[in-house]
C-alpha cells in the first residue's frame, strides 16, 4: 500500500512539472475573441464599402457612355432623315419638271363612246369630260391636245374616210370643252385616223381599242 501511495505521488509531481512547463513556453496574448471579431467586422464593411464604391463608380461610367451612344445615334438619325428630306424633295423636283416637260394623258374615250361610223357622243361620256374641265382650267399656262384614232375597217362613207371621222370625233370633245368655258385657244384637234393603233386590228377586241380620242395636256410653252 504505502508504495502505491509513493508511486501515485511521482506520477501527480511528474504532470505538474509537464503542465508548469507548457505554461511558460505558451505565448501570451494581447487581444481577446472579441476583440478580434471587431476587428474582422472593420475590414469587411472596408472591403463592402470599396466595392460598392467601385460598382457606383462603374455604374456612372456606363450610363455616361450609353449617354453618349445614344446621342451619336441620335445625331446619325437626324442626319438621314435631312438626307432622305433633301433626296424626296429632288424627287418631287424631278417629278414636278418631267410632268410639266412631258405630256400627260387625262382621259381616253374609248370606242364605245361613238356610236360606230358617227362622230355623235353617247350621254355616259359626258361626266368623264365635266372633270376633265376642272383638271384643264387648273393647268391655265398649258395647252390641250385632243387626238383622234380609228381601226382600220373603211366607214362605209364615201365623203368620210377613217381620218375624218376621228377628226371629227376629236372636234365633238373639244367642242364640249369650250362649252364648258376652255377657251378655244388653248385646244388643237387632230385626226390620225388608223394611223397610231395601240393593238392589232385583227381581232375585234384590238380594233376596239384603236377607236379612241386621247384627251393631253402639253408641256408648257417653250418646254417641248
């Protein structure tokens, strides 16, 4: 008994000298647990706060550089819409002089506004000519020419062959559009007879297109 009681000693004597020991050699410290996680908190909000700074700071940047893009187009567009301005208004120039340099057709009567081998005009082709006067009055600087054609089959008139009838049929329109008030002046009448077919005259369906008075209105004086 009294050499376990020895033994149990040396042990007891032996762990307070190893402990006595590792407790010089720690080393000490300064800061506590708290301390530190203070610490670590600082340096976060530090690098939280850089970072939002950086992605402010971008962030301006690219609404100043998408500014900038959207002015550039803005500039761009205005700039071809001038263009494609100026470019129509050449084109209506253009239009506007080859229509006053070229003449234009206003109406066609066809065959079936005479009756066939007369010069007399049927009542359906009279609202036709009534707008012609509004279209003839407002050109006032412009001469009217009213052009006769026919087919090639004879009249079956000895004294009328196919140029006077269509000579004839250009006079019955012009003479309702001085009626009207279109000064006499201002209107020529000629008859080609079958001299200008548009189509053949081998068919009844191109002869009809061949009787026909072409009502133009001519360039203006000195642009022919």
């Amino acid at each position: 008994m009294r050499f376990i009681i020895i033994g149990l000693s040396i042990i007891f004597f032996t762990l307070s000298v190893i402990v006595t020991f590792k407790a010089q050699g720690l080393p000490v410290r300064t800061t506590s647990y708290q301390d530190n996680r203070k610490d670590v908190t600082a340096t976060s909000n530090q690098e939280v706060m850089s970072e939002s700074s950086t992605v402010i700071k971008k962030t301006t940047e690219d609404q100043d550089a998408n500014r900038a893009i959207v002015a550039d187009l803005q500039a761009k567009i205005t700039l071809l819409e001038d263009q494609l301005k100026t470019k129509e208004q050449v084109l209506e120039s253009i239009k506007t002089t080859d229509a006053e340099n070229t003449p234009r057709t206003l109406a066609v009567f066809d065959g079936g506004t005479f009756r066939s081998g007369k010069s007399a005009i049927n009542n359906a082709a009279l609202s036709t000519i009534e707008n012609l006067v509004g279209e003839i009055s407002a050109a006032q600087d412009r001469r009217v020419s009213i052009e006769g054609h026919t087919d090639n089959i004879p009249t079956g008139n000895i004294f009328i062959d196919n140029k006077k009838l269509s000579l004839r049929r250009a006079r019955a329109i012009a003479d309702i559009l001085v009626a009207r008030g279109i000064s006499p002046d201002r209107i020529s009448v000629i008859g080609y007879g079958k001299d200008n077919p548009i189509d053949s005259n081998d068919t009844e369906g191109g002869r009809a297109k061949n009787r026909r008075v072409e009502v133009k209105l001519m360039p203006k004086e000195g642009k022919n």
